[in-house]
C-alpha cells in the first residue's frame, strides 16, 4: 500500500513531494521554472489593480523621458508587459518556460526580444545587453540567496546607460520561503554611488492582510547614473 501511495505521489510532481517531505527551499530559479512549468504565473503584483498601477507609472516615465530602449531583468510570464507601451523592449528571465511562454504571447510584436537569464553564468563585457532604462519589477525580494542577489543588482545597475526603475520591499526580513525582503537602497548606496535616487513613488495600494491580492508592500525607486 506504502508503495503505491508514494507511485501515485511521484505523478503529482516534485513540487508536491517537497511539501510532504518538508524539503528546503530549492533556489529561487527552480522555484519560479517549477511555478510557471505546473501552470502558474507572475502573481498579483502583474495582475489587475497592480498591474494597472505599475504599468501607468512606467508608461508616464517612459512618455515624459522620450525612453525608447528598456532591459527588463524578470520578465515572468508577461501580462504585465501587455499593459505597457515600450518602443522596444527586451526581457530576461531565470525559467525557460516563462522565456518561451513571453515568445508565444508576443511572437507578432517586432518590438519585443526575450532571453534566458542566469545571473551566476552572466558576464556582459562586450555590453551585448544595455539600455536607456533597466527594470526590476517585484523581482528583488524574491532573491533569498546572497550570491544570486549581488548578482542581479550587479547586472540591473551596470545594463543601465541612464535610468533604473526598481518596484520593490525595501525593508529587511528573514525568508519567508521563496521571499526574502531586503533594504536594497543601502546596497546601491555602497555599490552604485554613481546612480542618484531622483523618483520614489509610494503605493497607493498599501498592503492590507485582508486584500492581498490588491494591495502590496513594495513601491517604485527610480534612480538615475550621473558623473557627480
């Protein structure tokens, strides 16, 4: 009977097996592959009322500084990206299925170019991958490993030619599974000293317990590279 159960088990997934086993964490790239390859996606933040929120916030910033190149590092599954009216658009993320999923969606628009993104196997020395405007949007405290977050903040930053917007926690927590909020502000200070904060916009949906799903703790930082 043992062994039936565990064969009827091992066809619901890996996922499922770790939450009877009480596995750690994975790694926040096997997190998100496994989520978007069972059928999941981004999340509330690139959903109705956030969604709406961020991409208006973005769509005035990339009218009011004539943006035409943008590098998104964490594209997810792309409904968010609908919302917003980039020129031309390039978005990396760490799950093949999310990557070839945002190809299907958008395989019409000339606009727009998806590429796989390792953030440990990424050295850009010839600058391939650079923008006007970088994004970071409910990307960061989904980092829990230390590596991985030097990392990405490394690539965001040094992709830039002018503007980085980041939507994020800007607090720190202890993980809380594939979440682990951080005062990224602090990590730009020591290591982007050349990037000066002109734009922080609060949320207007402050999170509320009881509406999760509509509301939020992070909120827009916008930072700009500068000689000073």
């Amino acid at each position: 009977m043992m062994k039936m159960n565990i064969a009827f088990f091992r066809r619901l997934g890996k996922g499922f097996l770790r939450l009877l086993s009480n596995e750690k964490f994975p790694g926040s790239a096997e997190y998100w592959e496994n989520r978007y390859h069972a059928g999941g996606n981004s999340g509330a933040g690139s959903y109705n009322t956030l969604a709406e929120f961020k991409a208006g916030v973005i769509n005035n910033f990339i009218s009011e500084y004539g943006i035409i190149d943008s590098l998104e590092f964490g594209c997810g599954d792309g409904n968010n990206l609908k919302l917003i009216k980039y020129p031309k658009y390039i978005g990396l993320d760490v799950s093949p299925t999310a990557v070839a999923n945002c190809i299907s969606a958008f395989s019409e628009d000339t606009t727009k170019s998806f590429y796989l993104y390792n953030s440990i196997c990424f050295k850009d020395k010839h600058k391939l991958f650079v923008s006007e405007l970088t994004l970071s949007l409910d990307v960061i405290y989904h980092l829990v490993e230390e590596d991985v977050f030097n990392a990405y903040m490394g690539h965001l930053f040094d992709a830039s030619q002018k503007y980085v917007i980041i939507y994020s926690t800007n607090f720190e927590d202890r993980q809380t599974f594939h979440e682990r909020n951080r005062m990224f502000t602090n990590w730009i200070l020591q290591r982007q000293p050349h990037f000066r904060l002109i734009k922080q916009i609060e949320n207007p949906y402050k999170h509320d317990a009881l509406n999760p799903n509509e509301t939020s703790h992070a909120g827009f930082y916008i930072y700009k590279y500068t000689q000073e």
